[in-house]
C-alpha cells in the first residue's frame, strides 16, 4: 500500500511538470472509481484523457469570456422562461447554440429599452466563448474612441486587425444618436472586410427600415445597413420592461 501511494505521488509530480492540471485535479477520484467499478485500464486513461481535454477547453473559454469584456453575468441557464418576450423556447434553444455563426448570419435582436435585449445578446456570447468562438461586447461610442486612441497612438492598423478577426462582435444599444461620417467610415471598413467569414450581433430600439437615417451619407449608410441584414436573422422581443417587474 505504501508503495502505491509513493508510485501515484511520483506520477503526480510528473503530471504537474507536463503542465497535465485537468488529470492532476481528477487522477484520485478517477483512482477510486477505477477500483470502486473495477474499471479497465483502457476505460480509466480514456477518462483521464477526457477530463484533461475538459480542463483546457474550459480555460480557454474563460480566457475568451474575459477578453469579451461582458458588461455583465448573463447565461440561458437564468433565462426566465416565466414572462412572455416573443420568443418561443425552441428559439432561446437555437441561440444558445450559436448556430448562427456557422451560417454567417448576423444577428439583430430589436426591443424597447428593458426588454432584456443585452441579457440575451450578453448570453448568447458566453456560450459562444464556450464553443471556443472569440466575441467583443462593445457599443459603437466605445468602438469609436478606442479606434480613435488608436489613430492618435500610431496603432490604428494592428488594433483594426485584431478587431477584424473576433468571431463575434456585439455592438450593444444600436442607434442611440447619429453616427459622423468618419465614424461611418470606421463602422463600414469593418463590416466590409469581416462580411461572411465573421458575424455581428446587433441590440437597438430603432427599427431596421430607420437605420439610414443614423448616418450623413445615404450612400455609406446603404452600404452599411445592407452589409449587416444580408445575411442576418431578426429577433422580436417584447414583454416591456424587465427592470420595472423586478423592481415592484
């Protein structure tokens, strides 16, 4: 018996210095069961190799979720399918699976303020980073400036890149206030260049039909407006206020 416990301690130190953490957590409880079930060995290395693939996979999805820089914590699991926001539940199902990534769809996801539009586009970017896609939670104020600090520190053209290649990128309270023609510009070359090989996910109060209007140049605001419904699917939400139910 003494033997064993000094052999798993040797294995232990020889997992830590393979940087093998999701077996390390796992490889007593794994030892019980292996004995408890009379587990082959064949069935016990599958289960350590799994919860090693497990471990990192999670890592990686929080690594992601921190880079998104969420404003807040939002999952599907504390979706409350208790108060009727124009989505069946076979919909939440469907985006909590991303699967509008796959076919390069964007998203634009429409509602008056409080209907929980930035829940959901908040939870359907946590499970994105769970599926190992990168996101950016941002609004179009907040991308403007850090492009302009950008600009002014003579990084404009790394920063551009990297913002180029998330996967997702969520532009939070769409249409608050008209957008200038340089900022036009910025959102434009974005688009154009990640058009079909990433997607966007879009809140705003404003109807789509009353988009153009946001920017100075009918033709640059064309431009955009059609880059971001072709291809995209519209979310209806409804339900009025989620903060004045759970304020009474």
């Amino acid at each position: 018996m003494k033997e064993a416990i000094v052999e798993i301690e040797r294995i232990k130190k020889s997992i830590n210095e393979l940087r093998l953490s999701g077996i390390h957590e796992s490889l007593d409880r794994r030892i019980a069961e292996a004995l408890a079930d009379n587990l082959s060995y064949e069935v016990f290395l599958s289960l350590l190799i799994e919860d090693e693939r497990q471990s990192r996979k999670n890592k990686i999805a929080k690594k992601l979720d921190t880079l998104a820089q969420f404003r807040r914590e939002s999952y599907f699991e504390n979706w409350d399918s208790g108060i009727d926001r124009g989505l069946s539940k076979q919909k939440v199902r469907e985006l909590s699976t991303v699967g509008f990534f796959q076919e390069k769809k964007n998203l634009i996801i429409l509602g008056p303020t409080g209907c929980v539009k930035t829940h959901l586009s908040i939870a359907i970017g946590k499970s994105a980073c769970q599926l190992q896609l990168s996101v950016l939670f941002t609004s179009l104020n907040q991308l403007f400036e850090d492009a302009l600090s950008h600009r002014v520190s003579g990084k404009y053209a790394t920063w551009s890149k990297k913002t180029k290649n998330i996967d997702i990128i969520i532009f939070d309270d769409f249409g608050l206030r008209t957008y200038t023609h340089d900022e036009a510009i910025i959102l434009l070359d974005l688009i154009e260049d990640r058009y079909q090989k990433k997607v966007h996910i879009f809140s705003s109060q404003v109807e789509v039909e009353g988009w153009k209007t946001l920017f100075e140049d009918p033709v640059i605001a064309d431009a955009i407006v059609d880059r971001i419904k072709n291809p995209s699917e519209k979310i209806k939400m409804t339900g009025g206020s989620y903060r004045e139910r759970i304020g009474k």
